[in-house]
C-alpha cells in the first residue's frame, strides 16, 4: 500500500525485553517451519513449472486466496507507517482507509475478466496479457519493467518494518554498533525468507498469510479496547491528538490537523484515487489473484476484501493513541506503533504484537519477490533470451531470480538511508499506475493502438518522475514526495494521477492518428469468450486444450 513519508529513520537503541523477545523468535519459528513444510502443501505431481511454483498450481479456493490477498496487500510496513502518518500529520493519514474502500468496486470490474483469460491462456504475469493482447513484445516489456522498478523498494520497505520491530526489541545493537551486530537479526530474518520462498514458492506465504491476519487481527482488536482504557478513553485521545497536531513548527506551520482543512482536500482525493486504481496494477496483487481456482473465487473476494479496511480504519487510530501516550519515537515516526506496543501492553502480549508485524512483512515480501521473478522468467528471460525454455528451466531461473530480488532489497535497506526508501516506494506507485490503460484497457477493448500505448506510457513515466524529482522535503532535496501542483488547476494533488490523464491522453490522441495512417496493430491472441469464461471451482486446466495447459498459447 501507498503511505506518505514520514520523518527521517534514525537508530534507536533500546534494552532488551526478553520475554517479548522470546514470543518473537516462537512465533517466527513456527511460520518458518510452516514455510518449509508448505512445499508439501497440494504439491501437484509435476511441481517444476512455472505454475506450480509461482501460482501454487493455481489451486487456492476463496479462504485462501483472501488470507493471501489480505497478507499481500496489508504489509508490515502498513501496520507500521499508516499510524506513523497519522503520528505525524493527522488526517492527511487517513487517506490509506478510502482508498482501500474504492478500489474493491473497481477491481470487480476486470480481476474476473483478467483471471478468465489467464486461464485460457496460460498467462503467468500482466506483460503476458499484454503480449497476447496487443501483439506486442515492446509494450509487454515496459509493463515487466515498470513492474520490476516498482516492486524492489516495496520489498525493501518490508524490511524496514522488520527492521523497526527489531529496533524496539533491543536487537539492532544501539547507533555505535558496527554494521555487521547492528544487521545480523535483519539478515537472519533475510535468509529464512530467502529459503522457504526457494523451497516453496507461493505456497509459502499463502500457509504462513493464515498466521499473520489472525495475529493482526488479533493485536487490532485487543490495541483498539485495551489502549484507550489505559489513556482515558477515545475522547481525551482525540482531545490530545487535537492540541499537539496544532502545535506550530519551526517554520510556523502547523504539524498536522485532527481534520483535513480546505487546503489539502484536492492532495487527500487524488491521493486516495490515485492510489486505489495503482493497488491491483502491483505485479504481486496479479499473482496473489491468478493463484485462484476460479472466476468465482475471485468476484467473492472482492465483497469480503473491505473487511481489512475496517481493520486499517481501527489501526489508523493508533496513530492518535501513540500522540496522547507520549510515544518516545527517538526521532523515528517509524517506531512510534512499535513502540506503543511495548509502553502499553505486558511484555507477552507486546510479543505478540511484535511477531504480527514481523511476520506481517514475510507474506507479502515473499510474494512481492516471486511476483518479480515471475515478470523477469516469463517477459525478459523467455521473451528475450531463450524463447524455447522449458517449464523446468523457467522455474529454475525464477527460484535464483527470486532471490536476487530479495539480495537487492536488502542492500538497498542496509546501504541507503531509510527515507530514500520510502520516497522510491512512492515513486514505484507513480510508474505501476502508468501500466493501468494497457492492462484494464486492454481488458475491454482491443482499439487501443499498441504503439499509443507505449507512448502514452513513456509519456507517463517521464512525467510522473520528473514531477516526484522536484518535491523537496526537510531530509531530502528531491524525490520527497508525490504530491505537487496539478498544471492548470493550481492546486497541489497526487504526481501520478496528474501523469496518469496526461498518459491517456496521449494515448487515445495517437491511437486516433495510427488508425487513420494504418499502422499495423499486431495480432491479438484472444477472442471475446476467453474473457467471460467461468468454470466454477473445476480444476484449472480442466477445459484447457492440451497444449494450452502446458504453455501460454502463441508462445
């Protein structure tokens, strides 16, 4: 998920709570051992395909999907950084909670068509579709680019939630440690991630996603009860939150508001908008959705995904509860839910709290890694560099790929500061969003020109970075933000939608022009049933022709 960035992420040293300490490192074992034991888990006879490893055989009923959409989509770095936007600048915060409202109606209109004509087809990733669409192996590779450059500082943004739990549990060894004591349990935590994904590919993290939404469903609902007794209920909470956010700055501005004045309604709308329509364009939101066994799975999902958003509107409030509490954050916004947690709660249960954002970032970082490797197998390494491989040599280079995604995560955590990771997360969301018009476009119409397309989404991703460069915050010249003045309308608003009009624009423009010079348009390798097909809860090849239940069709 999108959040604004906070402030600066610095050390923060802190004794050692061995008993919180110990409910961690229990819980993290047993999702750890559930990873390994997952490869078990509906293993199909032939397991070395792209499938099987990548989609989980394309076998998760409605309850596992959801656990996985849920564990894919609500990240540890969510459970950590919607408060800590909230901490720090009140209600603009909250846009996280109506963007996960709209964006559920909006993925019922094309996630159904999307899995119906991946079934068919055999598509594996976006870029397949893509491809298959609009005949069109330079447009599908923009698509697996964007893809990728948006995926890698998500995954590292996970580690950084790690890597804030760690800190308030007395493990990241105080500022004057030296790197390799103050990174050991963040590399630890790494190279199990590393392994059971290799081992087991998405059934991993579908096994371990049961574990993690009951812990943080579980934190939520006992932190939404217990904490506001302890501070005096929801009114002295909110009276607290109120006078501090008011309070003015150095530069005389205030820190926040309790309620979003005049000035930042456009910012809060298009931010919230913005947002709901890049969440499912995220390569890792694809493969989570494709992992399902039927059209129906999918249509069920979306009426009972909104239950997450009622648990983020109640975690949000956290952010509120650590104002009023006096959160000691040490400079670091970050820390600041960590942190409640183990003012607030006994030593135990703050454990608890903890193993649930812990484990909150290994769903959906295993997710986000196979998800790339599926994009790079699929539409770089097969499109590009050996159109014949095998199933088994694309599932062997998808597992090694897998982990340089995760190897590159990591050294982007552990050499830059933590804020140039945020800030690149919210570049991430500028360019995915700029695949939208191919992707959901191409989901209902073919008249799109596939040369219109890749303009437009030129035309987008140049923008939107050039935009997202001239944002200045107080730690950071450029790239400090997403939000800057919509040109035209003088107000300021979300960088990406404003590059999203510009890239439709283009490309309706141009897809005009192209018709009327008769520019070849590509084959297109799918016919209008393939997006209406359902075959209920029947396996998923069963209605496959035998060559398409190998292969993607046309390849």
């Amino acid at each position: 998920m999108t959040t604004p960035p906070t402030t600066t992420l610095a050390a923060a040293p802190q004794g050692v709570d061995g008993v919180a300490l110990a409910v961690f490192v229990f819980f993290f074992l047993a999702v750890t051992v559930m990873g390994f034991l997952a490869a078990r888990w509906r293993k199909a006879e032939q397991s070395a395909n792209l499938d099987e490893w990548g989609l989980g055989g394309r076998s998760f009923g409605t309850w596992v999907t959801w656990f996985l959409l849920g564990g894919d989509l609500y990240t540890a770095y969510t459970f950590v950084a919607v408060p800590a936007a909230i901490y720090t600048a009140g209600a603009a915060g909250f846009f996280a909670v109506p963007y996960t409202i709209l964006v559920y109606p909006l993925i019922f209109t094309f996630l159904p068509r999307l899995w119906s004509v991946s079934h068919r087809h055999g598509y594996v990733t976006t870029s397949d579709f893509v491809r298959g669409r609009f005949g069109s192996k330079g447009l599908s590779l923009a698509v697996a680019l964007t893809g990728l450059l948006a995926t890698m500082p998500y995954i590292a943004l996970q580690l950084v939630g790690i890597q804030a739990v760690l800190d308030v549990l007395g493990l990241g060894g105080g500022a004057n440690a030296n790197w390799f004591v103050k990174d050991l349990p963040l590399l630890i935590a790494f190279a199990v991630l590393a392994a059971y994904t290799y081992s087991s590919g998405l059934r991993a993290p579908a096994l371990i996603a049961f574990v993690k939404d009951g812990l943080i469903y579980l934190v939520i609902a006992v932190a939404i009860i217990y904490i506001p007794i302890k501070l005096g209920g929801f009114g002295e909470i909110f009276h607290a939150a109120g006078k501090t956010l008011a309070q003015h700055g150095p530069t005389g501005k205030p820190r926040g508001e309790l309620a979003s004045g005049p000035n930042a309604q456009w910012a809060y709308a298009t931010l919230a908008l913005g947002s709901a329509l890049a969440l499912f364009m995220y390569p890792h939101s694809i493969t989570a959705t494709l992992s399902s066994r039927s059209r129906n799975v999918i249509r069920r999902n979306t009426t009972i995904l909104p239950l997450y958003s009622l648990m983020l509107g109640l975690l949000a409030l956290l952010g509120f509860m650590a104002i009023k509490a006096g959160t000691d954050t040490r400079g670091n916004a970050q820390l600041a839910i960590p942190q409640l947690f183990a003012d607030m709660f006994p030593s135990w249960f703050a454990g608890v709290a903890f193993a649930a954002i812990g484990i909150g970032a290994l769903v959906p970082a295993a997710i986000m890694s196979i998800a790339a490797a599926n994009l790079f197998t699929r539409n770089v390494y097969k499109d590009f560099l050996k159109p014949h491989a095998t199933p088994e040599q694309e599932h062997k280079v998808a597992k090694l790929v897998s982990l340089l995604v995760k190897v590159g995560a990591l050294a982007f955590v552990l050499t830059m500061d933590k804020t140039v990771a945020i800030n690149f997360q919210l570049l991430g969301g500028i360019w995915i969003l700029q695949t939208m018009p191919a992707l959901v476009g191409g989901l209902f119409t073919r008249w799109f020109h596939r040369w219109a397309l890749l303009a437009g989404w030129a035309v987008g991703m140049v923008y939107g970075t050039l935009a997202a460069y001239g944002v200045a915050s107080p730690t950071q010249k450029h790239f400090g933000g997403s939000n800057a003045q919509i040109p035209g309308l003088g107000e300021i608003g979300y960088i990406g939608l404003t590059a999203f009009v510009l890239n439709v624009v283009v490309t309706v423009v141009l897809t005009v022009v192209l018709k009327a010079l008769k520019a070849p348009e590509g084959t297109d390798e799918t016919v209008p049933s393939d997006y209406t097909a359902d075959v209920g809860d029947a396996n998923v090849t069963a209605d496959l022709p035998p060559a398409t239940a190998e292969a993607p069709a046309g390849r």
